[in-house]
C-alpha cells in the first residue's frame, strides 16, 4: 500500500492523533499480513502470543484498536454484536490488550 493512501486511512481512522506514529514491525508474517500496526513509539510495542492468536483467529469484522494514555478503544466498525458468544470474544480481546501496557495502536 503506498504512503499516501496509508495515512489517508490512518487520519480517518485516528484523527487527530493520527501526528507522528510510525509503522511497527511486529508479530508473525500472518498477522503483519492482515493488520497494519502503528505507534508513536514503536520500540515499546510487545505483542504477546496470546494477543496475536486471538487477533489471527477472530472471526468478526477486523477491530481498529487503540491503546493511548487515556485507555483503550475497541471498534468494530459497521458490525453488531448479538449473540453472548460474540460479545465474551469481544470482552475477551480487550482483556488480552489491557495486559499490555504501551499504548499502541493496531488497524486492519
């Protein structure tokens, strides 16, 4: 994907605090194949196995997260949740992120 169009998606993913992150060279040559990873520090991003797993294996509309020094935001945007198993996948996911300390930010 080109520069151009990469910070396209990221200022409309992330606004404002779009300013300054940089793509960060982490995980498995799948999971750098389906999500796109930025940070304003790359060097303190840690991706734990568990965290990737759960990312390769969710099923769902790819989530846009973002982990800042005001806490954490899961977005599955154009999707809806409604069955139980659905959500506890969700509430799980964001438990595997809130293990983690550096804010970071994932995109699909």
């Amino acid at each position: 994907m080109g520069d151009l169009l990469q910070r396209q998606i990221l200022q409309l993913a992330l606004g404002a605090a779009a300013g300054g992150v940089r793509e960060v060279h982490t995980g498995s040559a799948a999971f750098q194949q389906k999500y796109m990873r930025w940070a304003q520090n790359p060097g303190e991003i840690r991706l734990s196995p568990a965290l990737e797993t759960a990312l390769l294996n969710w099923k769902s509309v790819p989530p846009l997260v973002k982990r800042t020094s005001e806490g954490l935001t899961i977005e599955l945007r154009g999707a809806r949740l409604s069955k139980p198993a659905d959500l506890q996948a969700l509430v799980q996911l964001g438990e595997l992120f809130l293990r983690k300390s550096p804010p970071f930010e994932i995109l699909p």
